[in-house]
C-alpha cells in the first residue's frame, strides 16, 4: 500500500481513511454512466475510461458491459454524434479494445469510422483535422481535438496495420503543440482563431492541457520505438510533464487556470493531467520519484468525489470564451457532476490501477470538498447560527454573505460586520463551517469564494457607531440573537447588544437584519435606546484597507468603496445607504469611513449594507459596483425591493 505524507483535513486522532482505487474507479464509471449521454464526446471520454479500466486483470464482466455499449453505437440505440466522426462509433474506447484486447466484433465500426474521418473530416490550414461546425471561420484548431484523433487514429492505424493513421495521429497532437505551447510556461493555450485570424487565447487552462495530455498518452504507451519520431514524442513529454509538474499545488492538483492558484481546483483537468501523468511513470519517461505527485494527486482527488461517484468543481463546456483572457476562463463556474467528470476521474484511477496503486490512504475525508448534491443550481438565502464557531451569526443570499461575531469572542473581536465573498449562487457558509471542523479553512477559495476580509476590531462592513464629541462609541459583540425567519427567499434575525458608555451617556442597540436574494443588499432597522437623549447622531462604517476608491453622496444618502482587500484575491465594493433625509455627512477615522445619520433615540430607523466582490461574475468588469449601485441600489429601490418582499408574504 502507498500512502503519502503530511496528512491534513482530518480530526486529531483520527487515522486516514484506506481507498481502495478500484471501487473508486468503478463507482465513478457507474455515477458517469447512469448521469451522461454516451453519444456526446464526454461520453466517449467516460467509455475511453471504461476500456481502460476493463484491460486491467482481463476484467471479463466490464469487457462484456463496454462491448455491449460499443454495440450500441452501430444499433443507435446510443446516437454517438457531434463534431468528430470517431465519436459516430464509440470513439478512442473501441478502438483500444479492438488494438489492444483484441476485440475482433468491434473491427468493421471502428476501421469504418477511421476511413471516414480521414476522408470528411474537415482540416486546418496546417492539415490538422478540426471540427465540421465551429464558432468561428478564422482557421481555428483547439487542443481537445488532440483527445478526438490521436488516440482513435492510433490505435485503428496499429489494429489495421494502417501506417499512415498512425503518422497522422503523431502529427495531430505533436503539431498542436507547436501552434498552441507557450515557450515561456511550457504550458498550452486552448485555442488559435476564435478572437481573430491567429490569435491564440491567452489561458492555461487545465482541461486544455489535459487534453493534451491524452493526446500524449497514447503515443507515449502505443507508439512503435521504431517510429521515426518516437524520440521527439518522449522529449516532448518530458518537457511538457515537468512544466505541468511545476503547477501543481500541494494537494497535488491544478486549478482552473493552471499559473493562478486564486482560481478554484479543477477536477477534469486535474484527473487527465494525473492520467498522463501515469503514463509516463509507466513507460520510463519521467523519474520514478514522481510516483510522489501522482499519488498526491490521487488522494487529493479523493476529497471531491462523494460518496455515490459524484464530482464536484469542473468546468462546463468551455471553448476559448470571451476574448480568450485567464479571467475569461476564471469566470466560468464550476459545476457539480458536468460530464466532463466522469470519465477523466476513471482514467486518473485506472492508470493507477496499472501501475499496482491498489489502495492508498487519503489526505482526507473522501467527498468532503464535494459540494452537496443539492447545492448547485438552487439559490436561496439562508442565516445560520455557529454555536461552536465564536457563536457567530452568518447570513447571505444568492450573491453575497455576511457574518457577525457572538459574546464567547469579544476579548478578540468586536460588532463589525464581516463579509464573506463567493462566486456561486448556492449557500457556502454551513459547508465552510464543515470544511474548516475537517482543516479546511474558508480562507482559501476553492472556487466557491473565501473570506478574505478581515474585519477584526473595526467597523467592517456596515458596523455602527454612536458619534459624539467628534468619535466614534462602539458596542462589543452581541449579547443575544434570535433567527425569525430562515426561509429559502428571506432570512431575519434580531441582535441586542449590552450597554456601553458613549461621552456621558449610555447607550443600548437592537438592530434587526433581513436580506432577500437578487440584491447585495441587506436591510437593517436599529433601535438606540437611552434616556435623556432625544436626538442622536449614529455612524454606519465601512473599513478600509489602503487605497480606497471613495465615494460619498448625500443627496443619495450613500457612502461606497471599492479596493482592493487581501492579498491575491482581488477587489471588494462595499456600500451604505441611509434615507437622504437623515443623512448628516461623511467622517473618516483611521481606515474607516464613515456615514453619519441624525436619528430619534428609541426609535428605529433603517439604513442598508452591501457589497460585491470582483470574484463574482458579476463584478469582474472595472467600474461594474458603481453601476450597480446608480441602476440598482438606490434608497428607493432598495425600500421598493423590501417592501415588495414583505407584501408578497
């Protein structure tokens, strides 16, 4: 059994769970074959897996379950189709299992499909074949059309004693990586001529270099030694491997855009990228010592795939987006069991399998980053109280959360508001309670978003203050909370705070939050209560951090910032809006801005928080928060939103 040092994500005591890579494997397949169509390329992906996976130990009841699958094609009881021909008949899948498991039924399917693709497939400029319909005519070629000939070509050309397949299978793959490798990286851009006559994207994208790990793959294990460009083929893989080595992170994993550890970790790419990988361990290529990252890789993996196969953080269907940036393919949110899982995690495994990694202890809990099945693709507000975690009280909505800290922590901090940012629409903040219990900390974004805001002492993100004498008075942390509504559309809650002392009088607060989704917006109703004091100027802060982006309007009763807030993960709008009515002016202290409002004393009144992170797609274009807040947020809109929202209940 191998194992891998440095165990994390697991309890103190606790001994590191045993997986056993070929239930893994077969539990994946299984997930993959009952979720996906089999007649698209995700599809002849999962069922390249398959084949694989049935080579190994002659396994005779998954060689008859592929076969029957592989039947299915010619019957078209599957309708293989899309924009390559091998994908008609089953794809590189078959074709294996008639070159190397001698399969002799699957013959006539796959030698018919090779003979058709190499008479119609459409071909670039170069002579490479590309798809039959792509979205742009400016001679493009992408790098997943390594996975869509290489393999297939090869293993019909070595079945048939085809000579010419075989060379045209080296040239595809070898010749993409001359058009689309980056000299400076080493690493490969997905595609040339979707923004433009040979312009290539700018990415590093992981699934992009997974395909072109496949593509390596086969040549590295299949290709004759007598071929003359074997040798360029290994040095090639050599190269090309040790730059994908140099990306890998210390859970043995690469991320969406593969040069930014900020973009969240990709499990498509990461599992080609590991079966590759494989590969040239098991053909000699790369030094036996990378076995370690290999099996780094695989446990880390572990933690994505739950309990029933499915898989969590891959990017969906993604051809050189947008202008072909790094942001552009950042900005593609990760999906939960995409088919583009399945059949790269097989692969991962049962190259394992290949090389005797039976069974391997996991840095952590399997499944335990998988995103619950019920999370993708069902938004909703939630507020939740986290007795253990400093009693803290935490809310958000489909686009932002928040977080305040509870009594058993107020030595530590104090009754600012924290802000949580994230990227997807679905809740995160019980699921980064539970990462964290297993030493998975929220501070890192995993693709979902992180909290990166430190809030500390301050005011944070609308925390208030009694303004007296020219300063600020502040409450410590709560004293007591109570949840009112915790509904999939609305959340409410109530916090009372203790008395504190502020220039000669003493001062109590109760404010009441609620948040709706579709906004970045959460309402707050405050109630100041003293005695003897009938007016009362109240300040509603927002921290900064450097170099803020101001703005301060009291005609519109509204105070914003955006800058930039903790290191790496980008910027941050923040915003307060109060009834222009009430508003009283605009201070500044030592990194906090403030708004002040002139209010009643035991009378409430309302303001409004918010905030919006560049990480979100929402937010990633320059200027996007201001116009946010002008069409948006004004203090209108928002009691428009509110009140609409109360009258429909």
């Amino acid at each position: 059994m191998l194992g891998f040092v440095g165990l994390t994500g697991l309890r103190a005591g606790e001994a590191p769970p045993i997986v056993e890579t070929r239930a893994l494997s077969e539990k994946v397949l299984a997930k993959g074959l009952a979720e996906i169509d089999l007649g698209l390329y995700p599809g002849s992906l999962l069922l390249q897996g398959m084949s694989e996976l049935a080579l190994i130990d002659s396994d005779r009841d998954l060689r008859a379950r592929a076969l029957a699958l592989f039947g299915d094609f010619t019957t078209k009881r599957i309708n293989g189709r899309g924009s390559f021909i091998s994908y008609e008949v089953g794809g590189t899948g078959a074709a294996l299992l008639w070159h190397r498991g001698g399969e002799a039924t699957l013959a006539k399917q796959v030698a018919d499909g090779a003979r058709r693709m190499v008479d119609r497939q459409k071909r670039s400029t170069e002579g490479l074949m590309v798809p039959t319909r792509t979205k742009s005519e400016n001679d493009p070629v992408f790098i997943d059309t390594a996975f869509a000939v290489t393999p297939y070509l090869l293993y019909a050309g070595l079945a048939e004693n085809r000579e010419d397949y075989v060379d045209f299978a080296v040239f595809q793959t070898l010749e993409l990586f001359r058009i689309l490798r980056d000299p400076r990286t080493g690493l490969l851009h997905q595609g040339r001529g979707f923004q433009g006559v040979n312009v290539i994207s700018e990415d590093d994208w992981s699934r992009g270099n997974g395909w072109g790990a496949v593509g390596l793959a086969a040549l590295m294990r299949d290709l004759p030694a007598t071929h003359p460009r074997r040798k360029e083929v290994e040095a090639l893989a050599r190269d090309f491997f040790g730059a994908v080595l140099r990306h890998q992170d210390a859970d043995g994993l690469w991320h969406q855009e593969m040069t930014d550890r900020t973009s969240y970790t990709e499990t498509s790419g990461s599992g080609l990228l590991l079966y590759g990988l494989g590969v040239a361990l098991e053909r000699g290529i790369i030094d036996r010592k990378c076995e370690a990252n290999l099996i780094q890789g695989l446990t880390g993996l572990t933690a994505y795939i739950a309990a029933d196969g499915s898989v969590s953080h891959t990017c969906p269907g993604c051809l050189c987006p947008g202008r072909g940036t790094k942001e552009d393919y950042k900005s593609r949110v990760w999906a939960y069991n995409d088919p583009h899982a399945f059949g790269a995690i097989v692969l991962a495994y049962a190259q394992a399998l290949k090389l005797g990694i039976g069974r391997f202890a996991a840095v952590a809990r399997p499944g335990c980053l998988a995103a619950p099945e019920d999370s993708p693709g069902k938004p909703r507000t939630v507020v939740c109280y986290n007795p253990s975690g400093g009693q803290n009280v935490g809310w958000e909505n489909d686009r932002i959360a928040f977080r305040v800290y509870g009594p058993s922590v107020r030595d530590r901090v104090g009754s600012g508001v924290d802000v949580w940012a994230k990227s997807v629409d679905f809740p995160v903040i019980e699921r980064w309670y539970r990462l964290s219990a297993c030493g998975f900390a929220y501070h890192v974004d995993r693709g979902e978003g992180c909290d990166f805001y430190d809030v500390g002492n301050s005011r944070g993100c609308g925390g208030t203050a009694v303004w007296r004498n020219g300063q600020p008075f502040v409450s410590k942390t709560y004293a007591t909370q109570r949840i009112v509504a915790n509904d999939a559309k609305e959340i409410e809650f109530t916090l009372t705070f203790e008395p504190w002392e502020a220039a000669g009088i003493t001062v109590t607060e109760e404010k009441t939050v609620r948040m709706v989704s579709g906004t970045n917006f959460f309402q707050v109703v405050s109630i100041f209560k003293t005695s003897g004091e009938k007016d009362l100027t109240v300040g509603i802060g927002l921290s900064t951090f450097g170099r803020p982006d101001v703005t301060k309007d009291a005609a519109r009763g509204r105070l914003s910032c955006w800058e930039e807030v903790g290191s790496g993960h980008g910027a941050l709008g923040t915003a307060v809006i109060v009834d222009p009515g009430i508003c009283a002016g605009f201070v500044r202290t030592d990194k906090e801005e403030f708004v002040l409002a002139q209010v009643r004393a035991n009378r409430p009144f309302t303001y409004y928080v918010g905030a919006g992170w560049a990480g979100n797609p929402r937010f990633r274009k320059q200027g996007s928060w201001n116009e946010y807040l002008d069409q948006e947020a004004s203090w209108a809109r928002l009691n428009e939103r509110y009140a609409a929202k109360a009258g429909n209940d």
